[in-house]
C-alpha cells in the first residue's frame, strides 16, 4: 500500500478526533448539549449533517453497486429518495422544531412522542426507544460492512495476522474512530464532523464519475453509451425490464425519511425556526449533486470496466477498484477517506441517538429518575459504546450487502416512525392509542414481511419493499383507532 494513502487517512482519522475533542469542550456539560448540541446548530452545518448521516455506505457503494449490476433503472430510488427528502424538510422540519420545544423541550424522539401523546407518555417512550435501538443494530452494522468491505479490497493482506482478517480490521479501526469522537464530544462533534465528512463525499462523487468518463481508458459520454449499448440495450433504460412493483419498491425509498430519527433529529437542533429553509436549500442541492454522482459512478463505472477489461467480483466494491486504479495515492486516500466519511456519518448518528434513548427513555425512565446531567453524559457515553460492539457482531458476517442491511433498517424505521411523525404533527386529531397502534404495526408489519421473504418474491413474482405495507398499515392504524378512541386533548394548539 502506497504511503500517499495512509498519510491521507491518517490526517483524516486524526481530523475527526481533533473535531470531537474541540465539541467536549464546547457542548457536553449537559444532557441537552451532549444528545442535541444545545439546539445551537446553523443552517449548513444542520444540512449537511443531516445529508451525509442520511447517506451512509450505501451511497458510495450500495447505489452505485445496484446501478453497475442492473442499469439506470436502479436509479429510480434515488430520485425516490431526493423526493422524500424534500417533502421531509418542507413538511417535517419546521413542525417538527417548533414542537419539540413547545411540548416540554423534548430532546428524543421517544420523549417528543411522550410529551406530545401524555395518555401513553411510557408505553411510547418504551416501545419506541426498542424500535430505535433494534433496527439502529441493524443499520449501524450495514455502515461497519462497508467499512469491512473497504478494508478487505483495498489493504488485501496486510492486516492477516493473528487471526484478524483484513474485513476484521476494517470493522474495528472505523469502529474505533467513530467511538473516539462520539463519545467524547457527542451530537455536536458528531453535527461537526458530518459537515466536513459531507464536503467529502460530495467532492468524491464529482471528482470520480468525472475522472471515470473523461480520464485515460474513458472515453466520454458517447463511447459510454455505446459500449453499454454494445453490452446490454436495456443498462441506459429508465424503464425496459422493470416492472410496476419493481418501480414502486424503488420510488418508495422516499417514504422512510419521514420516520429515521437519526435524521430527523437534526430539525430539532436548528438554531431557529426561520433557519429552517436556508437549511433545506443547502441540504437538497447536497443531495442532488451527491445522488447524480452515485448514479453516474454505477453507470458509467460499468462503461469503464466493460472497455478495459476489469473483472468486477462485487459490484458493491466499483468506487474502491476505480479509486485504486485511476488516482495518485494522496487523492486515492482522499477517496477512502470520502467512503469512511459516508459510513462514520451515519455510524456516529445512529449510536448517539441510540444512546439517547437508551438514556433518556429506558436509564432515566425506570433506573435512575434522580440521574443529574453529568450521569446522564456518562451512562450515554457507555451505551454508544454498547450498541457500536452489538453491530459490529451483526457485521462479522463478510458476505452481508451493505444495501440490503440499510433496505430492512430504513423500511423498519419508515413504517414505525414515518406516518406517525406526520399525523401526530399535522392532524390534531392523532391520540396517544393510534400512535401505539400505529408503531408496534408498522415495525411488526415490517419484520413479518422480512421474515417471510416476501421483499424477495411475492406471490410467484417480484418482491414488494416492505416498506409499502408497513407504511400503508401504520397510516391505516393511526387514523381508525385514533379515530374510535376518545380524544384526550393532548394536541396543544401553538400560538405565534
């Protein structure tokens, strides 16, 4: 291995670290601090956390691995997804600020549904805090996978010795660094650091696909298209091969973001309110550039292997061959260092708000009620420890697919989280009983679907994303039982 690369991962690790002992400093000498960052974020910082926890390993790997595999008609989650995202910040976002702090300064999810629904204020704060942290194992394995992944392509053999195998060492070095600063300088060094991780990925995605298309061995759009053509006419096709229900599982992506705490805790740390749309305007314009060049990196990087040759074992590992292949060291450590930022971001947000829950609605709740904050930022400390070790079991598997993890966690969250976040925002109406109902069927529709293999096959044809039935039957549930129950007044109306 060249030193270019371990010189730019080494200042990368050592960035990140830096950045969270300078938050430890700044925002942990309270509850609301470590677990929120004192509601003290600006609008770029906000955006660009929320964009680079959102998107993961599966954006440098999962996307643009389905893209190279099957053709542009993958690409369908994408545009699913930017959708979703905008109705999240447009519709979520201002609400779900204002709310929080209205209904008794809620720093957790769980505890904003407590406040907000008083009649089933710890059945919500139970149930949802076990959802939280079964489907965050969940996803926070899929991000040490593609940290394994990384490892096990791109340092082949170095780390093969007594008994660790280079996946192994991927999972515990980012393991590792993400621990050192989350857990000394928690949502704020996590908020900081997403922002640089977010400059990162973008400016690995535009570098990539451009270097890919116009480098030595590319040959441009025209000589991409038609050595595609050449291999297969359906790759550049939105449509050819792809089937309504295949269409739909994808375009549904976007209905998940409604309900991922990990992202949606980011509106509730906005410095104000009238902030709101500034951030959203620099979160989607991330987004897009970011999701255009994940695309194009599947599609054109298949172009690429197609004209020269490569063969291209996992599609999921393309961004790691061609970073390897077409770059000097320094910027293929840059590369690295781009693909670590996608997977710590949503690492390091996933174990704090874990941690939150595990604080604040299960040691808070029902250990140690007296807990002051200083008790608090440590057993939180503890516990981001604890769920970071539980998914790095779940990830020891080294044939897991980083997308498929992400797919079942995402759905998972969407459906339990999603139509409940909305109603109990916007339909006054919405009771402590249909939000109960509404949670244990979304996440219980979920698992049963899994467990069924019917996100595979579905009555002899196409598997249906989960996500479609967990979200339609927890909407369905929250509405009717809402609606049978007696309202209990727990809406409290805003005055501005």
């Amino acid at each position: 291995m060249a030193i270019g690369v371990w010189i730019s991962l080494f200042l990368y690790f050592a960035l990140m670290i830096a950045i969270g002992v300078y938050a430890m400093r700044r925002a942990t000498s309270s509850s609301e601090d470590y677990m929120l960052g004192g509601r003290a974020l600006s609008p770029k910082v906000a955006a660009l956390s929320a964009g680079a926890s959102d998107m993961s390993g599966w954006l440098l790997l999962g996307l643009p691995g389905a893209l190279f595999a099957s053709g542009l008609g993958s690409a369908w989650i994408g545009i699913g997804l930017l959708v979703g995202a905008f109705f999240n910040w447009t519709l979520v976002a201002p609400r779900l600020r204002e709310q929080t702090v209205h209904y008794g300064n809620a720093i957790t999810i769980p505890s904003f549904l407590a406040n907000r629904f008083p009649t089933q204020a710890l059945s919500l704060r139970t149930v949802s805090a076990i959802v939280i942290v079964i489907f965050f194992a969940v996803y926070t394995a899929s991000g040490l996978v593609a940290g394994g992944k990384l490892f096990e392509s791109a340092f082949s053999g170095i780390f093969n010795f007594g008994g660790m195998s280079d996946y192994g060492a991927g999972i515990v070095i980012t393991l590792g660094v993400v621990l050192a600063y989350t857990v000394v300088g928690g949502f704020l060094a996590v908020s900081m650091t997403d922002f640089v991780q977010g400059c990162i990925m973008m400016l690995a995605l535009v570098i990539m696909p451009a270097v890919v298309l116009f480098g030595e061995g590319g040959g441009g759009f025209a000589q991409a298209a038609q050595t595609l053509n050449e291999e297969d006419p359906n790759i550049l096709s939105w449509t050819e091969g792809l089937t309504f229900i295949g269409w739909l599982s994808a375009v549904t992506w976007g209905l998940g973001y409604f309900g991922q705490p990990h992202i949606i805790v980011r509106f509730m740390a906005i410095r104000t309110l009238k902030e709101v749309p500034i951030a959203r305007n620099i979160g989607m314009s991330w987004m897009l550039i970011s999701l255009i060049g994940a695309v194009s990196l599947g599609v054109f990087g298949r172009a690429y292997a197609l004209r020269n040759g490569m063969d291209v074992e996992d599609p999921e590992t393309i961004f790691i061959i061609l970073a390897d292949m077409l770059f000097h060291p320094l910027i293929t450590g840059f590369l690295y260092a781009a693909l670590l930022a996608a997977v710590m971001s949503t690492i390091s947000s996933q174990l704090l708000v874990s941690s939150s829950s595990l604080t604040e609605d299960f040691y808070r709740l029902f250990l140690r009620k007296e807990a002051d904050d200083k008790e608090c930022v440590r057993v939180g400390r503890i516990c981001v420890v604890i769920v970071g070790l539980v998914a790095a079991v779940i990830a020891s598997d080294p044939d897991s697919q980083v997308l498929a993890l992400v797919s079942n966690a995402w759905a998972g969250f969407g459906a339990a989280f999603g139509p409940l976040i909305i109603l109990s925002l916007m339909w006054s109406r919405t009771n402590g009983a249909g939000a109960i109902a509404g949670m244990v069927v979304g996440a219980a529709t979920v698992m049963f679907w899994i467990s069924m293999g019917w996100n595979a096959e579905f009555m002899g044809g196409p598997g249906v994303y989960e996500i479609i039935p967990g979200f339609i039957l927890s909407m369905i549930s929250i509405l009717v039982v809402s609606s049978v129950t007696a309202d209990a007044g727990e809406y409290q109306h805003i005055t501005r």
